[in-house]
C-alpha cells in the first residue's frame, strides 16, 4: 500500500502551531525577565535608601559635632579675660555656618597637592557611597510668626524653649511685654511680607504676572485672624477658613492660612521661624529682615552694613545689642548721633515684640543625602543649652548638698549631659 504524505494544509498548521507556541515562549521569558529585573531594581532601590538614610543620619551626627565644638569655643572665649576672647567672633561663627559637603571637594583654591591627595584618600578610606550635604541655618536671623501675640513677647532671660512642633505647657508662656503694641506687630509682619513679594516680582516677571493683583491686605487679615481669632478684620472680604486661635507650631501651618498657595508658601516659608527664640541676631540677619528690622536704612547703608559686618580683615561682629545701636547711630542717616532717634527706635522694637541678640542658640540643621538615584532629606532643631545654667542649682547659693547623679531608668549611670537638644526632627 502507498504511503500517504501529509497534506500541504497540515503542514501549515503545524507551521503555525510551532510559530504561534514560539512566540507565547517569547512572551513569556520576556515578562519573567521583566519581572525579574524590577524586582532586583525595587531591592536594589530599597538598599539604597537605607544607605541614603544612614547617610543622611551621619550628616546629622557630623553637624552636632560641629554645634558642640562651637559651644565649647564660645565657652573658651567667654572665659578669657581678653575681651576679644580667644577665638575672634566672626571666626567663631564659621565653625558651624560654613556649609559641609561630601565627598569634600578638592577643588578648592588654596589647597596643596598634598592636601588633595590626602582629602582623596580620605574619602576612598571612609566607605560611605553616595554624597550629602549638610547646612546649618540660625532660627533667630528669621522673623518670627508668633511675634504678632503678647504671651510671646521675647524676655532679657528666655526660659528653655518649646519644640517648633509641640504646643507650649498652659501656664508656661512668658508674660506680656509691657509695651507689646498689637498694631505695631502687625504692620511690621504686613512690611515684611511685601517686601520678601516685592523683592520675588523684582526678580520674577512669570510671578509678578501672576501675583500683580494680589490683596495684601486680605492675606495680612489671615494671618493675624489665624492666630488672634477676636481680631476685627480690616479687609472688606470675610474669611472663609476657620482660624486656629493659637500661635503657630509649625512653619508647615502657613501653607493651611487663607490664600497662601504652593507658591506662595514656598517664597515666604525660607523668611521666616516659629521656634520660640530669644530674638533677632544681628550677626546672622539677611537682607529683607534687616530692611524691615529697619524700615529708615535706604540701600546704601543696608550694603555698607554688611559690607562693614561681613568684614574678611576683621572681627566686625557685633558684641553686644549696644554696639548695633551704636553702630546704626553712627552710619544710618536716620540715627546720625541722635540718641532721642535711637531710643524711639529701642521702643519701636518693644512694641514690636522684637528683641536683638547677638549670640545663636536656636539652629536648625538641614541634611539631604543621595545614593544613585535614592535620595533622603532630614531636618533638625536644635537648641544649645547654657553651660552656666545649673538647674540642680539655680541659685548658685553654696554650702548645699550636691544632688545625686542622674540614673537611667535601669539604674544605671545616666549620660552626661551633651549641651544639646534637639526639639523635633522631620524626615522626608
């Protein structure tokens, strides 16, 4: 019998079938490989978080470090009979407001071969990937939100502060500043902020576009309504949100104020604080806080004043909130040697809720890591405690019996005390 062969029809679809099988074959190691790689990249991603967090910690370590190693200096130079100190004040000042950066460059003018070499094989020897940045910021060069409300009018001798986060302790506010002006407070905040927007729009024609219509008055109405519910609004158009009724806690609580947008928030917020510091410090303010800390300085002065501040070739720091008046009654036309002008400037201040410092203990650190393409950022504040205070002691008084040794909860000697302390933290 003859053998029959398969027909050209057969042979097509088992043409296809084999086609049809490779391609669903194709398919398949295609999404198991597609899997696979997300898979290690997620787990790769999540390793190089943890290592950007850790990275970010350190950063955060290494900038109490540096807060220590300038309390301690402050605390040489204060105990030098030299009334320049052992460490010039300006000098000073660098040891933590210099930015930190690593890997730490080594194109730096100045730096030797040598010195290169050794940066270069510090950073090989160190084992940290990635890179960070660490910034260190003065609260107190910021204007303060909750200068608008008496209870928190600055004292000569602040008490501890409150966290930025945590309200204050009912019965623990500081008493009213006798000569706290309400309106006074309010017209110097409504000053400032027109002059950080209108700064922006100087700088930003999409901005002034977008905000050339903008009621600053509605906005200052707000504000102060946010936290002082009984105050009688100014503006024609009624609020729609429900005030809080309190001081602010955080800097985050402006962005939920009444027409203060993304945008808005974002060029207001750098400006400004809430933690509860002792006052303005002369020696850190920028320039739009001290042209409202000042409204009489025109341009000029204000470049000649940090000009004359900022000094490289010497120590113009100002020692004293005295040598600040002294300084504008002698180089501000507004001032020039009239002590009736400075004094009405000194009760402008008081009834301003607005006190100068000219030493920093509220600071708030600022650390952003990344590894490949995992990036963390922390942030900070902290408040450095005075090595002269002794709780235990208050009173100096002597002949009483030292109190006992602080234990841990275990019993077991506790810690001394570092001198720091960190009110809150935020991690993003």
């Amino acid at each position: 019998m003859a053998s029959q062969r398969p027909s050209k029809k057969d042979s097509g679809v088992a043409l296809f079938m084999v086609v049809a099988a490779m391609s669903l074959l194709t398919v398949l190691v295609t999404e198991f490989t597609y899997i696979a790689q997300v898979n290690s990249k997620m787990a790769f991603n999540s390793i190089d978080q943890v290592k950007a967090h850790a990275l970010a910690k350190s950063g955060i370590k290494l900038s109490l470090l540096r807060l220590k190693a300038y309390q301690t200096l402050k605390g040489l130079s204060g105990s030098s009979p030299d009334s320049g100190g052992l460490v010039p004040k300006g000098l000073l000042e660098k040891v933590w407001s210099f930015p930190f950066f690593y890997p730490i460059p080594v194109e730096v003018p100045g730096l030797t071969p040598a010195e290169k070499d050794q940066i270069k094989e510090f950073t090989k020897n160190s084992g940290f990937e990635g890179k960070f940045s660490a910034l260190i910021e003065s609260e107190s060069s910021k204007y303060n939100l909750n200068s608008l409300l008496a209870p928190f009018a600055v004292q000569a001798s602040p008490s501890p502060s409150p966290s930025p986060t945590a309200a204050p302790s009912p019965g623990t506010s500081p008493s009213p500043a006798p000569t706290f002006s309400p309106e006074a407070a309010q017209k110097s905040l409504a000053d400032y902020i027109m002059q950080i927007l209108s700064n922006r729009m100087e700088s930003d024609d999409a901005f002034a576009s977008e905000y050339r219509d903008f009621r600053m008055d509605e906005l200052i109405d707000n504000l102060i309504q946010w936290v002082e519910p009984t105050y009688q609004r100014r503006s024609a158009a009624p609020s729609t949100y429900k005030p809080k009724g309190g001081p602010f806690y955080a800097l985050s609580e402006l962005r939920m104020v009444e027409m203060i947008d993304d945008e808005l928030f974002d060029v207001l917020a750098p400006h400004f604080t809430v933690s509860a510091t002792p006052g303005i410090n002369v020696n850190t303010i920028k320039d739009l806080t001290l042209r409202a800390l000042v409204p009489g300085m025109i341009p000029e002065e204000v470049t000649e004043f940090f000009k004359f501040r900022d000094s490289t070739e010497a120590d113009n720091s100002f020692k004293a909130a005295e040598d600040f008046f002294k300084y504008l009654q002698g180089n501000v036309a507004a001032f020039r040697n009239s002590d009736t002008e400075v004094q009405k400037f000194k009760d402008s201040l008081s009834a301003r809720n607005i006190r100068i410092v000219t030493d920093e203990s509220h600071f708030k650190i600022t650390v952003k890591a990344e590894v490949n393409q995992s990036s963390r950022l922390i942030e900070a504040w902290v408040i450095l405690k005075d090595p002269k205070s002794n709780p235990a002691n208050p009173g100096g008084a002597t002949g009483t019996v030292p109190p006992a040794p602080p234990t841990t909860p275990d019993g077991e000697p506790a810690p001394p005390d570092a001198g720091l302390r960190i009110t809150s933290m935020r991690f993003l």
